[in-house]
C-alpha cells in the first residue's frame, strides 16, 4: 500500500482515498445524468490507470476524464 511509504499516516490516506472514491462516483452519476453512455470507472478495471478514471460516450464521440 502506498501508505506504508509515505510520510503521512494511514488515517490520512484513507481519508483521501474515500474522497477520490467519492469524487468519481459523483462524476459518473453527473455524466449519466447528462448524457454520456457507456460510462466506465476505469479504477475498477485495472486499479490506478495511467492517463484517466473514467470513460464515457456522448454522441459517439468518446471522453475520458482525466485525473
């Protein structure tokens, strides 16, 4: 786990990563509520992606929204 290498303590790591979740849970419901199709939380697929967190279509044109 990446708290065990940081300077900071677990209980602060954990808060954040609870807001991460957060934040992506709320983005993906405002895509859906706006639209988008095919939405995709691309953590839950392969944990930490590289470039985004998550996928989503509108008009067949694809976003993904970047960290």
């Amino acid at each position: 786990m990446a708290w065990e290498y940081s300077k900071i303590d677990r209980e602060v790591t954990d808060r954040w990563k609870k807001m991460g979740d957060f934040g992506e849970y709320v983005a993906e419901k405002l895509l859906s509520e706006n639209g988008f199709t095919e939405i995709r939380n691309l953590n839950k697929e392969k944990h930490n992606k590289l470039f985004a967190d998550l996928y989503a279509v509108k008009n067949k044109k694809p976003l993904c929204y970047l960290r």
